[in-house]
C-alpha cells in the first residue's frame, strides 16, 4: 500500500465511523483506491473484508465514506 494511501485509510478509521455492511452486518471495511484503465488512480469506494461488497464511488475517501454510510441496512 503506498504511503498516501496508507494515510488516507487512517484518517478515514480514525475521523469517520463507517456504518455496518449492509450485505453481511461486518463493521471490518477498509478504504481502497480504484485504478482507471489509464492506468492512473481514480476514485475511493469503501469495501466490506468480509464479504467484498463495495460502495459507490467517490471522488474522496470523506465522500466514500458519506456514500457507505448512507446506504440502507
């Protein structure tokens, strides 16, 4: 994981709290950076480890973690 975004995961584990999956009920999600066909880096969506489930993507971890917390249970 590069240094940035090790740090952004961080910030998003310790200023916001992610809701429950809304598939499988963990609370074990982690921030992941999507990689365009570019090659570049794109947007952050949040996903659940247990089951892989992603959110909607955004284009900051903030907003991703707003899209996660959003959705329904």
């Amino acid at each position: 994981m590069s240094g940035e975004l090790e740090n952004a995961v961080a910030t998003v584990k310790s200023d916001i709290v992610l809701r429950r999956c809304p598939f499988c009920s963990s609370r074990e999600q982690r921030a992941v950076r999507g990689i365009l066909v570019s090659g570049d880096l794109g947007s952050f969506i949040i996903e659940c480890t247990a089951c892989q489930c992603g959110g909607p993507p955004a284009e900051t971890l903030e907003k991703a973690a707003k899209h996660w917390n959003l959705r329904m249970l």
